[in-house]
C-alpha cells in the first residue's frame, strides 16, 4: 500500500459535485444530529475539511469520509465546502473510509459489522490484522463480525438501540429460523409477558438454550463431527459450558440422531429375521418410525410391559482404584456380573428358540433397544405352531397389502373430485357404472325384466349385478332409471322442486290416477275453504263493532273500515 496515498492542499468544492462513497460503511444518519451540526456550521463554518478523490465523472469528486458534513453544509444552505482531493485507490479509498467512520462514536455496531466484513473480503486482513490496525481485541472484532448474521428485523432493533449488544451476541449465534421465530415471539413487541426486551442477556442464554438447542450427551450417535461443529455452543465464544455441549441446528440434530436409529433398527433385522420391530404408545422418535414405515418395514404399537434384554457389564479399569484391593474387589464383582448376564442372556436365547418367547426391537427417543416378551401358551405344541415367526411375518404381510388396498381407495376418494373430466366423453365402461348403483334401486317385480330369476331374493349382490349391467336392453334400462327416481320421491324428506317433479312423472305416467287423487282431496279442501270463508265472514262485523266503541281508533279510522265492509249504507253516503 506504499504510496496509495497522495494529498493536495485544501480547495473549496461544489456541493453540487460531490457524491457519497460506496465504502462508506455508514448508512444511516441521525438527522437531528445533522440538523445540530447544520447549526454550528452556520455559525462557524465547516471546522475541518472533508477528504474526496476524483470520479471517473468529470468535475465530480466520491466523498471517502466526511459525508456527514456534507449534508449538515447542504441543510446549513451553503454551496461549498473545504476538502482535501486525495490521488488513492480504491483499496485505500476503502480503508480510510472505514477508518475514518469507525473512529466516530456515534457508528452503530451494524455498521461496525459491516465495516469489519468488507475489509475481511478484500482478502486483506484478517481477525487478527483488524484487531492491530483498528486497536480491538480480537475477541471484540468476531463479536461484531458475527453480526452479520443477524436477520434483518433483529439488526434494525440493534442500530435503533431497542436491544442491547449482549442481547445481540447470543442471538447472533444461532440459525436463520431460530432468529425469526424469536423476533417474532420475543422482540418484535416491547410489551407484554414475552417480551425479552430489557432482560439480561445471561437469561437470555438460558432460556435459548432451553428452547433452541438440545443436549448432545443425550444421543448416541457418532458425534466427532459435532465437536468441531459451528452450531455447538462449546465452539461459541460466549457459550462454552463444557461436556460435549449443546446444538443449535435442530435439523441437522434430528436428521443424525434418525438415520442412527434407522441404522440401528436395519442391523438388528439383518441379524434376527424374525424380530418384530415395535414402538410404545408414547416416547419414542416419530420421524424413524414414520421412515421405517416408508422404506416398507411394519412396525406395532405394543403396551408397556416389554422385558429388556440384560446391559453387559463393563469391567472395571485399574487407573480409576487408588488402592490394589479395592480393584480387586471391583474385578470379582464383574466376574460375577458377568457370569450371571451370560446365563440369563443364554436362557432367553433357548426360549426364544423354543417359540416361549418372542425377541421385539423397540424404537425409543435416541436409540433401539432390544426386548423379549413371553408368548401366551407357550407350552401348548398348537400354539407354537400358530405364533411362529414365519407364520406371524405372513400374516402381517396379508394385513400389509390389506392396508395398502384401503389408503389407495381413501386416497382416490378424496382426489377424485379434483380430477378435471369435463372434456372427457362419457364411456361405456361408465355407463355400465352408473346402473351398477341404480340397480340399487330395482323393485323386486322388475327383476325378470334384467333377466333376474322371479324367485331371486330382493338382495342382489355385487357380482350378480355387475353380470346384469353387461347385456342390458334399452327397455330394461328404462326400467332401472324409472326405479331410481321412484326411490328418489318416496324418500320421506323432498325439496319443494322434488315435490313439483313427482306431480309431473305422475302426470306424464299415470294422469288418470293422479286426477283422482287430486279430486278427492281438493273436494275435501274445496268442503273445508268454504267453512273458512263462512267463519271469516261472520267475524268481519263484530270486527266492527269493537273498533266502534275502542277509545284508541280515531274516527277516521272507524269510518273508513265502516265504509270497506259496507259501502252502500247511510253513513257511507253521508
């Protein structure tokens, strides 16, 4: 960087011929501190100059530091401003921008961020050549580098100072997702019960690790690679809490922990054909379970109750006894530890063998246990025969294809109706289909008519009708609608449009009969209207004489009703 920079006295420069410098690590301005600095510069002018370098514009010049006094000398009315023009490069325009702007106490730690990313991406520094160049520790350069992964939204809140940098440093650590969920839970509203607004970060951490993370010790897959892993909070500066640590990454958490498990289950089944993989009600992982049945292995939900096959017993080491005898004494217990696994594991393997017990594969949270139960009647030579593994795995396997049969029919049931068939011509093979459901609707007399024997139950069963429905004449398809809509009208409950369609079927097939029908009871109607209207005509009076002599009927009122029923009385012509 040996002459990168060169300088020329101070000059007067045209606002109107400068331009903010794309390195500028500021990107925002308080405008009351501008307006502030606006005033000051009105009375006593721009105290110290700005530093510009020339464009490839002609007659313009790119602020390197010193935007701020810009625009407070634009807001303050003048029109030029002193500046220093400097012959550099962009590399140097960069540095002295940032190391300008870095220096101000107002930068925000954003900014700060930003400044320190930029410079690292040049390739020019690292951690270590930031930390001497700007005067920080190293430690404080990777806090605020590790800004940078704050999302948008919890970055605004730290610029605008609504969390604190220790907020933002245990938030900073952990995934896109998590970060969103928590500035949606915890800090996207100051008030309120969840808020983690104002809390210390120490409870912070706590309640992240509570809700973010998952203790590594709990799971028994290979786990070397998570030693050195970014998401383990061992490898976080402010995190390290010993053991194998604690991850932040719940998928790629979840996804070891159930291909080690799926391993696991896969093993044992290679070793022991006739195992019965199985799982608890509860507690046990969902999501290997829920593989297993996907890569097509069947799987039972069994009762709790499952016997445990024996833990081997570890042998005691040496180094951990401080005294001689004390091993020893150690080592003869696991002698005899030992001894008594290995009858109890021999006598479960004979009975398993002799069909007294079956061997299961439990799929619990983190790992797949090994367990036996006792077979009812395990004595009983027919009963062994009917429990055996083999034949246990047949059954299973006829009950497998039976589910597979009824999920397709579930399956289709719900599409179908999303299945565009408007363009479609209406088959033959559907037709048949169609009178395969009206035939539900045969009356019995009609069955000699599709060629039903007459001593033929009324039940025709499905294979009877789909024969009938093959080699139909037109007649006996008539036949079979005309049922159909009869059912359909001697439903007890109809529409007001049902009703109006029988009256016109019943016109169109037996107008004579329905003329009778309608006679008899409209003659009967006809009988009861007139001793209605009867009825209605001798209260019409009394009517009358009431609203006469009732105070609250005006008079007008009296005389109009008076003239309605009789017009061509006294009162009327008065």
């Amino acid at each position: 960087m040996e002459n990168a920079v060169s300088t020329s006295e101070i000059t007067m420069i045209s606002l109107a011929n400068l331009k903010p410098s794309k390195f500028n690590p500021r990107k925002y301005f308080d405008e009351k501190a501008v307006s502030e600095l606006a005033e000051s510069i009105c009375r006593q002018g721009v105290l110290q100059p700005i530093g510009v370098r020339s464009s490839d514009e002609s007659g313009i010049y790119e602020i390197i530091y010193g935007e701020r006094r810009f625009r407070a000398s634009s807001k303050a009315g003048l029109t030029e401003i002193p500046a220093i023009v400097l012959q550099v490069s962009d590399e140097a325009a960069q540095e002295l921008a940032v190391t300008e702007n870095l220096q101000r106490k107002d930068v925000s730690p954003m900014e700060e961020a930003s400044a320190y990313q930029n410079l690292i991406q040049t390739g020019r520094y690292d951690v270590k050549a930031l930390s001497e160049r700007f005067g920080k520790s190293e430690n404080y350069i990777r806090a605020r580098l590790s800004f940078s992964s704050l999302i948008p939204e919890i970055a605004e809140l730290l610029d605008a100072d609504e969390i604190t940098i220790s907020l933002a440093n245990e938030i900073c650590h952990y995934s896109e997702d998590i970060q969103k969920d928590v500035y949606e839970k915890h800090l996207k509203d100051s008030r309120g019960y969840c808020s983690w607004r104002g809390v210390k970060a120490q409870e912070i951490r706590s309640y992240l690790q509570n809700s973010y993370t998952a203790d590594l010790k709990n799971y028994l897959f290979d786990k070397s690679a998570c030693f050195s892993c970014q998401d383990n909070t061992n490898n976080l500066v402010l995190f390290c809490d010993g053991g194998c640590g604690k991850c932040a990454n719940m998928d790629c958490l979840e996804e070891k922990n159930v291909s080690f498990i799926v391993e696991k289950a896969l093993d044992i089944m290679n070793q022991y054909p006739a195992v019965v993989l199985c799982h608890y009600e509860y507690n046990y992982n969902l999501a290997a379970v829920e593989r297993l049945l996907s890569m097509g292995y069947e799987l039972e939900t069994v009762a709790y109750g499952l016997m445990s096959f024996p833990g081997k017993p570890g042998m005691p080491e040496k180094a951990d006894f401080d005294m001689e005898a004390d091993y020893e004494n150690a080592y003869e217990r696991f002698e005899q530890e030992l001894s008594e696994y290995s009858r109890t594991t021999e006598e479960i393997k004979r009975r398993i063998l002799a069909g007294e017990l079956m061997r299961y594969a439990r799929i619990g949270l983190y790992d797949v246990s090994l367990c036996y139960v006792e077979i009812a009647g395990g004595n009983d030579i027919k009963a062994k025969e009917q429990l055996t593994p083999l034949a246990k795995l047949e059954q299973r396997d006829r009950r497998n294809k039976e589910i597979a049969d009824e999920k397709t029919i579930e399956d289709v049931r719900k599409q179908i109706r999303d299945v565009d068939m408007a363009e479609s011509k209406f088959g033959a093979d559907e037709d048949k289909m169609v009178y395969f459901f009206l035939m539900s609707s045969l009356r019995h007399e009609h069955f000699k008519m599709v060629g039903l024997d007459e001593s033929h139950s009324a039940y025709i069963s499905d294979e009877e009708k789909l024969n009938v429905v093959s080699n139909l004449s037109a007649k006996a398809k008539a036949v079979i609608r005309r049922d159909f809509l009869i059912s359909k009208f001697q439903e007890r409950y109809i529409s007001e449009t049902a009703k109006s369609l029988l009256l016109d079927f019943a016109q169109k097939h037996m107008p004579e009969e329905l003329a009778n029908i309608k006679k008899t009871h409209y003659d009967v109607y006809k009988k009861r209207h007139k001793r209605i209207e009867e009825r209605k005509a001798a209260l019409k009076p009394a009517e009358i004489t009431e609203q006469t002599h009732n105070p609250e009927t005006s008079a007008s009122d009296t005389s109009n009703t008076h003239l309605a029923v009789n017009p061509h009385s006294n009162e009327s012509a008065a």
